[in-house]
C-alpha cells in the first residue's frame, strides 16, 4: 500500500485493500507465500501466481479506448439544476466550487515539485507520480474554465431573466447550454472568455 501511494500519489483503503486481495486470492490470481525469515510474522506476503501473470497481462494491454463518452461528478450533477435555484445560492457555490480547485490546484503543484525533487534524487525512478499530478492539475485547469465560461454564461442569462433574478419563482428564458465548443447562453451568443483558468 506505501508503495502505491509513493507511485500514484493516491491513499487506498485498508479494508477495500483487503478486500481485493482476499478476492484475488479466491480468484487464484496471488497465493500467499512463506515469511522470509527476520521478517515481521504478523505479515503475510502474497506472490502473483501464473494466472495471475496472464490476467494482468490481458489487462494491461486490453483497453482499447480512454472512457470519454461520459463525465459525470458533482460539479456537472450542480451544473444541471442551477437554473433552477436561488441566484445567490449558485452563485455562491460556484465560487465555493473555483476556491476549492484552486485550493486543490496549489496543493497538487506542491506535491507534484516534491515528487520531481525526490525522483531527481534516487537518478534511477522514471518519476511516473509527477506525470500523474501532473496530469491532475491539467484537470483541474480545464475545470476552472468551465467554471469561468458557465459563471459568465450564467450571468448573461440571469441579466435577462428579472423574475427568476428576484427568487419569486417566475418564468425564466431556457438555461446556457452546452455546445462543443463551451458554454453559450441561450441567446446563442458566446460569452468572452476572460483567460484559461489555471490553479
């Protein structure tokens, strides 16, 4: 588990780990070996059986395309029902929302120059943990955009929607919508962008 988490930089469950080591044990993936003499007793090594090489194989080299055709977490479930709530209260979460990936932002690129620091140190680690923050902070970026193109979007709307801009619960023209190319309100006219977002 320490290794994992030193290589991806993500933290597993204790109990899910377990979990799936039992399952793959079950599945006769890995086998439990012998403790190498010095060691802890109380620890039980597991050794990747031969099926257990296959499957990893047949997995590893398996996909056949990245999972693109949906993207579905809690911003886009909040981005869905926004025009149908208080303009003060999605308002204040979508600030809420572009502190937090800021915030996230500056954490990852303090995690990601560590991990650059200590691969440059041992010479011989490929490094792949920076690649993977590095990776995470490309999604933070794209999301702080978003963010930045709907808010602008949201706002053009709301300045022609007085009943819905006063909560009283009046009809309100359809909400920005989402083309390929970003966010565009519902007069068709793309707001201006104001700049990439990057955390």
């Amino acid at each position: 588990m320490k290794e994992y988490r030193d290589r991806s930089g993500i933290q597993l469950s204790t109990g899910m780990f377990y979990r799936e080591l039992q399952r793959l044990a079950r599945d006769g993936l890995v086998r439990m070996t012998a403790n190498p003499e010095g060691d802890d007793p109380r620890r039980a090594p597991y050794a990747i059986t031969e099926a257990g090489g296959s499957a990893f194989d047949g997995w590893f080299s398996g996909l056949t395309r990245p999972a693109v055709a949906d993207y579905e977490d809690d911003l886009s479930h909040r981005a869905l029902f926004i025009s149908g709530v208080n303009p003060k209260a999605a308002r204040a979460v979508l600030d809420r929302w572009g502190e937090a990936l800021w915030i996230g932002g500056k954490m990852l690129e303090r995690a990601r120059e560590a991990a650059l620091a200590e691969a440059g140190s041992q010479g011989d680690d490929f490094g792949t943990l920076s690649f993977l923050l590095g990776r995470r902070l490309k999604h933070i970026a794209a999301d702080l955009e978003f963010l930045e193109e709907f808010r602008t979007a949201y706002d053009e709307w709301m300045a022609t929607a007085p009943a819905a801009g006063a909560g009283d619960g009046g009809h309100a023209p359809s909400p920005p919508r989402v083309t390929p190319t970003g966010v565009e309100p519902s007069g068709g006219n793309r707001p201006r962008g104001r700049g990439r977002g990057k955390p």
